[in-house]
C-alpha cells in the first residue's frame, strides 16, 4: 500500500505532511486493524463487502480520510502484485 498526500508544503515546516503523523495515522486506523487479519471474519468493515484490491482501497481511503486535513489530496495505491494495483481516487 503507498499512501499519497499532495499539497502545498507549511511555509514554517517545508512540509505537505509531517510523515510522522502520516505513519501514525496509517497505522492506527489501517495496520492495526487490518494487517495479519482474515479481513471477512475479524473485521467489520468487511463481514458484508467483499475484500477486493478496489474496495480495500476505498475503506482504507475513507478511514484516513478524516485525519488528513482537507486542503490536502490524499490517495491510495494498493498493489495486488508488483504490476498490478488499483488507485483510489483515480485521479488523486
């Protein structure tokens, strides 16, 4: 998974994000959720969606979501194999 965050850098920091935070956030909203798990039986988010790449990709992206400020575009790209991965947004 590679999450993508595009905006303009703080003008004190130099920064978009601190990728600090941006690791914290993934890993307590996604990693730890997710990670190592049977993603139909030990999650919620998915006892009654089907865990393809697309939509792992989106409830990913909608639980970062919230904790990426909202003048700041946030992707994800999730890789199924190294020449295969979704995007999501698309555009994003």
């Amino acid at each position: 998974m590679v999450v993508k965050v595009t905006g303009d850098p703080d003008p004190k920091t130099g920064f978009v994000m601190d990728m600090k935070e941006l690791s914290d956030i993934i890993k307590r909203e996604v990693l730890l959720k997710f990670d190592h798990k049977n993603l139909n039986l030990d999650t919620e988010e998915f006892k009654a969606l089907n865990p393809t790449a697309e939509n792992i990709a989106i409830v990913t992206y909608n639980l970062l979501r919230p904790h990426i400020a909202g003048s700041l575009d946030l992707q994800v790209r999730l890789y199924e194999t190294p020449r295969n991965f979704v995007d999501y947004p698309a555009n994003g």
